[in-house]
C-alpha cells in the first residue's frame, strides 16, 4: 500500500501521515483486497491533487493529450471494423 501511495507527493502529515492513511485503508478493507473502491478513491483523490496542482497551461496540454487518446483508442476500433477480411 505504501509503493502504491507513494507518488511523489508531499503527503499532509509527512511520513506519518502516510502511515496513517495505509493503516486506515487496511483496518477500513480488513485486509481483504476486493475491497478495492477505497483504494480507487485515494488513487482518485491523489490523482486529483496532482493535477490541481498543474498549472493551467499544463492542464490544457494534459485535456489535449486525454482527448487525443480517446480520438485514438475511438478510431482504432472504426480501423479494426472497416479493414478488409
């Protein structure tokens, strides 16, 4: 858990508030890992933060890029359809 939450991030907390916040998803999961929305939630939350904290230019290219690969993963499913059997 501590691998996955380490993202390079200053965490609130430092150090211990990371070990805080694993110990919590664990107690929160009893140890079972199919208990997994809490650990989509804190990527979310993490993910969110990270990108708050862009700038707005850089926010603009990380839209472009999203809508880029979307526009591809879209296209090449037509492509996949439409060429010759």
């Amino acid at each position: 858990m501590q691998s996955f939450l380490r993202v390079g991030i200053p965490m609130l907390g430092g150090e211990k508030g990371l070990v805080k916040l694993c110990r919590h998803i664990y107690l929160r999961t009893a140890g079972n890992p199919r208990a997994t929305w809490i650990v989509v939630l804190t990527a979310a939350l993490v993910l969110a933060v990270c990108y708050l904290a862009l700038s707005f230019h850089e926010r603009t290219l990380y839209l472009l890029a999203g809508f880029t690969y979307a526009l591809g993963f879209l296209l090449r499913e037509f492509f996949h359809r439409w060429r010759r059997k």
